[in-house]
C-alpha cells in the first residue's frame, strides 16, 4: 500500500532524469525504505541487488557504517562553509591525499560539486591557461561515442547522440577524433595516429584532448586499450595541447586500479573526478592540476587573469568527510586486490553469456563487465525487458540499448554475484 501511494504522489509533482515519464505507466517505480550493502528495500520488503552502484557511484554499499559514522561526525562539527577565504580540515586532509594517491605531478586540487560541473571546470581552466600564455586556442578534441556530461560545456564535447543532437545550435567548438575501434593494441596506434594527423593541421587552435580513460561508460562501455594513453600523453606534449582525463566514472578502483591513467603510467594535465569519491553519498568533484597551470594564474590581482569559477557548495565540509572515509576504506582493507579476484570470478561467469546466440561480445576492464547483444533494433527495447525481467527477480541493471553491464558496490559477495549474474543471464535466454 505504502509503494502505490508514493509512485503515486511521485508521479503528481517529479520529473525523473533519463527517463520517458510515459514508461512508468508500463514499467512502475520503485520507491526506496532504505539500503544496506548492495541490497535496496522497498516498502514492501522487497529486496533488489544493486547490480549498476546507483549510476556508479556507491562503491562501499548503502549505508556503509563507517562512512555513516564519520559524516556524523562531521555533522556535529561544520556542515559547510564558503571556500572563498575560509578552509576547514577535511578538504585540507582530502587534497593532500588526492595528490598523494593521484598519478606524480597533479599538485592542485580544484573543487566542484558533480562530473558535469568539474567537466566544465577543466575546460575553462584549459582554454584560460593557454590565454595567459597569450594563445587563443578555443576549440576542445574529444573521442569518437564519447560522453562527459549534459551540462552545456560538458555536452559539447560529448558524441553521443541521444544526449547531444537537440541541443546542438547551443553549444561550444568541439570536434571528434575516432576512439580506438578495439582492445588491441593496433587499434590504439591508429586511433592515435588519426589524432596526430589532426594535432598537425590544427594543433595551434586546440587548447585540450578529454578522454575517458579505458571505458567510455555511457557509450555503451566500449573500452580500450591503456596504449593509447600513453601515445596521446606524447602527442600532446609535442604539439602543445593538454589532456584532460575524465575519471569522473573509472577512477577510484573501478578499473581495477585506484586511477585508470595508471595503466598507462601517465600524467594528464588536468584530472576530473567525482562518482566513487564520497562513496555514493554526497555530491563532490574535484579537478587535479599540475603547478604547473596553477602558476599561469598566480599573479598580482588581475581580473582577466584570476580563475574566477566557483559553486556554492564547493569543498562541502560533510561531502569531504565522506571522500575521506571512502578513502580511508581502500587504505584500510586492501580493497584493490580483493576486487581484482572478484573481476577474474565475474570474467567466469561472463563466458557463459558468451555461449548465447543473441550476445555479439563480452568483455571486461576491472569491476565493469559488459554483456553487448546483437540482433536487435532500438525500437525493442531490450533493454527495458531485460532490467524488467531482472527487477521482477530481485536484481537492478540498468542496460544501456542493448549493451547489459554490471558495475556492482566492491563489497558485493560471490554469492551476490551469482545472483546478479545468473538472474540477467536467464533474462537473456528469455529474449
């Protein structure tokens, strides 16, 4: 009773994100009491699997008590303050670790509130580093089925059309260059080598190349070699255009180490996080830098020349708490090793999948595996069935298209596993 009555006081006054409203007439909402580890409950003690980290952000499950106890903490002491003039100890202990853990030579940290925000950020800081050089370079470089935010500056640099075509005549110069086809090492030279070509003929207009290292997550998690990495990192110091890394999804343990640039053993110019680092439970992002850009707006006060950017709720004092719980989570239990056995467990359990008729490819970088289906066009929703199927069996997926993935919280167990995996596989089997 208590779940028809909020889908329905839902419905009278909420507009849902990446939703067709209309859906929900099909395919009803899920009103959530509460959360413990990887599970959620609704109202009717229903439980579900949180297969997809709540749009892969809750990396230590619901209600973590560690994480619980330290925001509490913090409550108690400063809830927030502005970062204009003031600072407080958790947002001063959080950067020091953010340089500390992050690839060598990111020295400043940058504070926002969400991916898109801190997207945003790294492109003006980008585009204004160069102008203190005294070089107009206004056009950004991003990859082929790339997706870095829906807000206007994060949207522009984006390729993915759904998102992107209606709002076109609003947005910033951007242009595309292919992303590695594979996860070969071939296709990394030639993706690379396509960008050089571009770096060649227009390198003194482009002020930046964004990435997201390794998986390109709203893109239908096409994934890539770490090669590439290492070959834009060259081109870009040779042709004078910065790279930006958008781990805004991979970092923080997802790819199966703390950062993905490490795979490549690179430095970006500029690193965007956000998701993972409070643990699932409160907005934040934060942009590294090197000192190197920092010194290009250090100078006696010059309108023009300061980085005047900023969000009210920049370095929130209850978010930083968080970011530093989460943090003290992967120091305290070995968490990257524990998720590479869970990888290799779940990659087992991917080749099963593999054996059916209507899976075109699997594959797998960290705790992202990746089910894609063939043999279906858009206007079956096969997503939509399969997350249905999956729901009705106490599991959530999300799939995107036809592309199923599964992202869970680390501390998702191997019986978990099982169910998440072999519920979405029985669902397939059912198409």
């Amino acid at each position: 009773m208590i779940n028809e009555q909020l889908k329905n006081r839902d419905l009278d006054v909420l507009w849902h994100p990446c939703s067709q409203m209309k859906d929900y007439e099909q395919l009803p909402l899920t009103p959530v009491k509460k959360g413990s580890g990887v599970w959620l409950e609704d109202f009717e003690g229903n439980k579900f699997i949180d297969g997809i980290s709540s749009w892969w952000v809750n990396i230590f499950g619901h209600a973590n008590p560690y994480i619980n106890e330290k925001i509490k903490e913090q409550l108690d002491t400063l809830e927030h303050v502005i970062i204009a003039g003031f600072t407080h100890e958790p947002i001063i202990n959080l950067s020091e670790r953010l340089v500390k853990l992050t690839p060598d030579g990111l020295d400043k940290c940058f504070y926002a509130d969400n991916g898109s925000s801190a997207v945003e950020v790294a492109l003006k800081m980008s585009f204004h580093a160069h102008k203190n050089d005294g070089k107009n370079k206004p056009i950004f470089v991003s990859l082929t089925n790339s997706y870095h935010g829906e807000t206007i500056g994060a949207l522009s640099v984006g390729d993915v059309e759904l998102y992107k075509d209606t709002y076109e005549p609003l947005l910033i110069q951007s242009i595309q260059t292919p992303v590695p086809k594979d996860m070969s090492v071939e296709a990394a030279k030639e993706a690379a080598q396509k960008f050089e070509e571009l770096c060649k003929n227009r390198s003194d207009e482009i002020s930046a190349i964004i990435v997201e290292p390794l998986i390109q997550a709203a893109g239908y998690m096409h994934m890539y070699h770490p090669h590439f990495l290492e070959l834009l990192r060259d081109i870009c110091d040779r042709y004078d255009v910065h790279l930006i890394a958008d781990e805004v999804m991979a970092g923080f343990g997802r790819t199966g180490k703390l950062f993905a640039c490490e795979h490549a053993n690179i430095t970006p110019d500029f690193l965007v996080l956000s998701k993972g680092i409070t643990g699932g439970y409160l907005p934040l992002s934060v942009v590294l830098t090197s000192n190197d850009i920092y010194a290009k707006f250090y100078c006696d006060y010059l309108e023009y020349k300061a980085f005047l950017h900023s969000h009210s709720y920049t370095g929130n004092a209850l978010a930083c708490a968080a970011a530093n719980a989460t943090l003290d989570l992967f120091e305290k239990d070995d968490v990257i090793t524990q998720n590479k056995a869970k990888a290799a467990y779940m990659m087992e359990k991917l080749k099963e999948f593999e054996k059916l008729d209507n899976v075109l490819e699997i594959r797998q970088t960290g705790m992202v595996s990746v089910v894609e289906l063939k043999g279906y066009s858009s206007d079956e929703r096969i997503g939509l069935k399969v997350h249905q199927y999956c729901l009705e069996r106490e599991v959530l997926i999300r799939p995107l298209g036809h592309v199923v993935y599964f992202m869970p919280p680390y501390v998702i167990t191997y019986e978990e596993i099982d169910k998440m995996m072999d519920t979405t596989l029985e669902a397939i089997k059912q198409l």
